[in-house]
C-alpha cells in the first residue's frame, strides 16, 4: 500500500483523463476515509457532491449554455486570489501556469488557445467522475482550512488507490449553474471542483512536475541546538 509520504511526493493534478468508469464503491470508500479529516472542534463544515454518467453530463450540457451566454463566467463568491497578489507568490503562480501551458506547446501570446484550454476546466478535463466541494458561508477562515484538508485527503487517497485528481478553483465561477443541478442550499458557498479518474499517460499536459519552494524558505526550525546540547550535557554528567 502507497505510504502518506509516497503519496504526497507522488501525487500529481491531472488535467486528461481516460474513458475508463470509476466504480461507486470505490468512490464511497474514498470519502469514507476522508471523513475522518480533522477539523476545528470536529464541526465538519464541509459538503460534497460527486458526479457521473449522466448527471455529470447534464451539469457539463448546463455549464456549455451559460458559457455561451456569458463567456466571462458567473464570478465566484469568494476570492480566489489576493487582488495584488505580490511576490514570491505571484512568481509562482506565473511559473506554475507557463510550465503547464509549455508541456502543450501554447505560447504566451496565443491567448485564444489558453482559453479555449482553460475552459476544459467546466468539462472536468474529460474525467469521468466530476465533484463539487462546498463549504458553509456562516464558516470563519478556520473552517475554510479544514475545507482544504478535507480536500487534501481526497486527493492522497485517491492517488493510493491508482486514481488521479485535479482541484479546480475554477468551478466556483460557475457557482449559480452548478446551485440550480445540485439544489445546492443558499448557505453553501462552492469552493471548488474536483476531476477524478484515470490519468490518460500518453497526454503531454499530465507530465507537469511544479516546482516547491525549498525547505528553508518555508520553514523555520529553532531551538534544536540547544535542545541538543542540553541533552549532550545530561549524557556526559
């Protein structure tokens, strides 16, 4: 069986997928385990919706028409990025998108290319199952990191069990088309989609490896040393 540290340094976002069905058990068994996520003072404040055949179908046809209607999107109800996002943050996101358009060949100049592959977004990049992940608006910034954990354990589990998945902010844009399918409650807000499936090997987009900031950029360790010598003392006393 993959161990958590396998998975993490496994597990990639997969933006093409096999026409290959994902069993329901399998899917059940997923969210299961994720249930046991940790949470603020256990509250749980998370829903999910999880999509196939043909209800995934009429959610991806819905999608289609109100794009066509609006080609800008519905606006998501929460911000999905800072407004000036500064550095290293912007850098990254900038690298992160340049790399992932690179390993398909658009240029930064073709703009109508990278749309038309962002839009692949709304069609859960072909995956066969399709998920909506939602939070309750009464929730606090707290809960929305517990959201992200939830999503997290998703993700690691899936990958343990030979599946690929891909998180999509992008979903929450659409968030009025995917409230009238799902008779989603008013007091959710929809933080994101998520695509889960087979990776499709053969497709050049699925190679993407980011990069990750190194260690000592992210983190700080203090007090070892002394902790050390403390110790170094005891023993030789």
């Amino acid at each position: 069986m993959t161990s958590v540290t396998e998975a993490i340094l496994q597990r990639r976002s997969a933006r093409a997928f096999l026409n290959r069905p994902v069993p329901a058990g399998l899917i059940r068994e997923i969210i299961d385990v994720a249930r046991r996520t940790a949470s603020s003072s256990n509250m749980q404040p998370w829903r999910l919706a999880v999509m196939a055949g043909a209800d995934l179908d009429r959610l991806r046809g819905a999608v289609r028409q109100s794009l066509a209607a609006n080609p800008s999107a519905e606006g998501s109800e929460y911000k999905i990025y800072a407004p000036s996002l500064k550095d290293p943050y912007n850098r990254r996101r900038i690298k992160c998108a340049e790399d992932l358009y690179g390993t398909i060949g658009i240029a930064r100049e073709n703009k109508m290319a990278r749309l038309m592959q962002f839009a692949r977004n709304f069609d859960f990049y072909g995956a066969p199952v399709g998920m909506i992940l939602s939070i309750d608006r009464s929730m606090e910034q707290g809960q929305w990191a517990d959201v992200g954990m939830f999503l997290q354990s998703i993700l690691l589990l899936a990958h343990e069990r030979g599946l690929a998945a891909c998180p999509q902010a992008a979903w929450a844009a659409m968030h009025k088309t995917v409230r009238a399918h799902l008779s989603l409650p008013e007091e959710f807000i929809v933080f994101c989609g998520i695509s889960l499936g087979h990776a499709d090997p053969a497709q050049p987009i699925n190679t993407l490896v980011t990069e990750r900031a190194a260690l000592e950029e992210i983190a700080e360790l203090r007090g070892f040393a002394e902790e050390a010598r403390a110790t170094e003392v005891v023993l030789t006393a």
